[in-house]
C-alpha cells in the first residue's frame, strides 16, 4: 500500500520557500515532487483571508490537499502567549480561543487534522518550576475544551508531543504522555502524532509507540534522528513503514525537516523518494516470504 506524504509549509519557508511569498512556485515544487499534501499554517488572525484561499485553492489545482492545520506555538508564534498548559488563566484561555479560529478554519477546509502541542513562553531546562502535576491538569483542561470544540465540527485534533529541549521538560514529551491525555480526555476527535525527530529522543521503539497508539495516531511528522531528511540519520525506516503498513495507517507523513537542507528540491525530492524506496523494499520482502 502506499502512504500519502505532505509537506509541512512553515518549516520549508525556513529554507526560502515562504508560500505567502511566492505560492505557485513552491507548490509546483512540492506537486513535482510527487508529494499528496500540504500541512498549512493555523494563522486565522495574521494570515489574510483572501490570500489564504487563493493558495489553498491553487494547491487544490495542483493536486495538493491540505493534509493538515499547524498550530504555531513556541518560537513560532511571535511573541503571543499561546500556552495550553499556563497556570494563568487568562494565558490558556488566550490558547483555547486560538484553537477554535483554528478549528473553525480546518472545518472551512474540510477537516484537515488540526495539531497542538504543550509550549512555555519562557523554557526551563532541566526542571519546570510549575509542577508537572498541574501542568498536565491544565492541559488537559484544555484539550477537553478543543476537543468538544472540535467534535461536532469534524475536526480531528492531534496532540504532538515535543522533546524536553523543546517543550515542558518532563511533561508532554513522549508518545506515552500524549496518549495518557487522550485516554483521560475521552473525546472521539482527540487523538495523538508522532514526530519522529522527538519521539527519537523521547520514546522507546518507535514502532511500540505506534502499535499503541493504534487507530488514535492521528499524524505523523516525517524526520530522520537529525531532524533532516528522512535516510540522512539513524532511524529504521524500513521498520517504520513495515508497522505503518501492519497498522493499516492511512493518514499523512509529513515532512518536517528543520532547517531544511541542503537545498529545497534536494530536500523535497530525496526525501520522498527514500520513503518510496522504503515502501518497495517492503513490498519486496513480502514477494519473498509468499514465494518461500
Ligand atoms: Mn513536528
């Protein structure tokens, strides 16, 4: 089976390829390519609405779906407090109310998978000075209020969880913490995705987590061990699409690559191609155990 692959847009503007900027050359690249989608940024405020539909639409023309809603939160937000996990009231509140604007736009798109992450204004490393306990009784206040939010909306929401260096460290930085949420939670829409740069770091086999999150992996974010394209670190990625393919997973990868490097059409190309190579050996080795 193949996998459907989307290219993650606020990370490519990172290398020169700003879509706002100029949208048909880096669709065309991403189309030519061969990729399936785009995961496009939840800006409702910022971005102008008119502008967003004209490049959502020229994706369409391109073939692209909008495969996902990128919340933009830590050193992507530009200064706004967007943190689900504040202790001041006012600071979550702020956060819930930009993930209905963001909700709102991915059910105007047809419900693509919006995604959320746990992100301090200020990071503390090696220890949060908020305890861990209240930090996870705020978030999860808060992915109970997206999540109901997003239900009756037909919006998928995934939580990603960010490695320590990144994220609250100690809280939400593994697949296992994510999960725990949205068992707690219980709302059908909430799900999880995993970032193969962090649950690299953060989690055990990458496989493991996926089986365990089953059919409530809502995403995945595709980089190698080195946050580069994927086949330029340590990752297994034949063992990666074998237990994709054993799941069933019928839902994006997408690439999410920081800085992306060396160049946009390298990047783009070598890493889909790698992917597709990964699937063929896959389906190779299948060949070979029927034929035994
Ligand atoms: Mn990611």
């Amino acid at each position: 089976m193949a996998f459907k692959y989307s290219v993650i847009l606020p990370v490519l503007a990172l290398g020169g390829g700003d879509v706002w900027e100029r949208p048909r050359e880096v669709l065309q690249m991403i189309a030519s390519a061969g990729y399936d989608g785009i995961d496009i940024d939840a800006e409702p405020d910022r971005i102008d609405q008119r502008r967003f539909r004209e490049v959502t639409e020229m994706a369409g023309s391109l073939g692209l779906k909008v495969a996902g809603v990128l919340g933009a939160w830590g050193t992507w937000h530009a200064g706004e407090q967007r943190d689900l996990a504040s202790s001041d009231e006012s600071v979550r509140q702020y956060a819930v109310n930009y993930c209905k604007k963001c909700i709102d736009l991915s059910a105007s798109l047809g419900g693509p998978v919006f995604q959320i992450m746990a992100v301090c204004f200020h990071h503390e490393y090696p220890f949060c000075s908020t305890p861990l306990g209240t930090l996870r009784h705020n978030f999860v206040r808060s992915a109970k209020e997206i999540a109901d939010y997003a239900a009756p909306r037909q919006v998928p929401v995934a939580i990603e969880p960010i490695n320590r260096f990144e994220g609250y460290a100690g809280f939400l930085n593994s697949v296992v913490d994510a999960m725990s949420i949205v068992d707690e939670v219980d709302v059908s829409c909430l799900g999880v995705m995993i970032d193969f740069f962090h649950a690299n770091i953060e989690d055990g086999s990458l496989s493991d987590v996926m089986r365990m999150a089953g059919n409530k992996l809502l995403h995945i974010h595709l980089a190698d061990s080195n946050r580069q394209a994927p086949g330029t670190g340590h990752i297994d990625f034949l063992q990666v699409v074998r237990t994709l393919s054993a799941m069933e997973y019928k839902r994006y990868m997408a690439l999410d690559c920081i800085p992306p490097r060396p160049d946009l059409e390298t990047f783009l190309g070598y890493s889909i191609s790698y992917m597709r190579e990964m699937e063929k050996a896959l389906a190779l080795q299948k060949r070979l155990y029927e034929s035994h």
